[in-house]
C-alpha cells in the first residue's frame, strides 16, 4: 500500500527532540592518539581523560574521578569498553588510577608528559625525513 503525501510529509518533520538528540554535545577525539595506543577505544577514552583534565582547577593536582556510567554518558563507552581502554593507556604507563575513600572512589590522572613523548616519537617515526 503506497503512502499518502500526509504520511510522507509526517516521516519526515524534524521535531525538536529529533534535533536535540541529532545535535548532541559532540565530544573531543584525537586522531592520533590512534596511532599511540592502537585503538579507537583507547584513544576516544584518553581523549575524553586529557580534555577532562584540562578543565581542572590546579589544586586538582590532575587528578579527576569519573564512574563508568559517567564515561558510558559522556563518550558511549560500555563498561568492556572501558576496561579496555585503560588496560592499554595503563600499559602504556599514560594512565594512572587510584582508589580512594570509603565506599572507594576510582580516581584517574592522565600523564601528559608521556602523551606528549609518545606523540613526539610517532611525528618523528612519520615526518622525521622532512627538513624545513
């Protein structure tokens, strides 16, 4: 049974709800971070870390806690996903986690020095040849 113009033209109404959700908060990614972690996982994951600890107040010394349903809200990152992503950023020595308080609270730094190394080393490995 075909459609009547009537149907065709309420399919297709953009509803405010519809724009809210299309237009969502988009959320910072670092393509290279690809390269230094080797995943898209893990680089979506210290991306997020890195502009969260960007907007920290100094006496933060760095340190921020986030809970996994916060990560799944603000990047859509299961809970497997996650545990992934700071498997990796763990082993390669940028992410630091430590519990505290009681309950115990998960507490994330990330170490820009070590990001900044490892980017340095992978520009190089990719443009080194290149003379200015």
């Amino acid at each position: 049974m075909a459609k009547s113009k009537a149907d065709e033209q309420v399919s297709s109404t953009i509803t405010p709800a519809l724009l809210l959700d299309i237009f969502d908060e988009p959320i910072v990614f670092q393509r290279a971070y690809v390269g230094l972690t080797g995943s898209a996982v893990a680089a979506l994951f210290l991306s997020y870390a890195v502009y969260t600890s960007e907007r920290l107040p100094a006496e933060a010394e760095g340190w921020f806690k986030k809970t996994g349903e916060e990560w799944k809200a603000e990047t859509g990152l299961t809970r497997f996903e996650q545990q992934a992503a700071r498997k990796i950023l763990r082993d390669l020595n940028i992410l630091i986690e430590r519990k505290y308080g009681l309950p115990a609270e998960l507490y994330f730094k990330v170490r820009l020095d070590r990001v900044l190394e490892l980017l340095s080393a992978q520009a190089d490995a990719r443009w080194g040849h290149i003379r200015f």
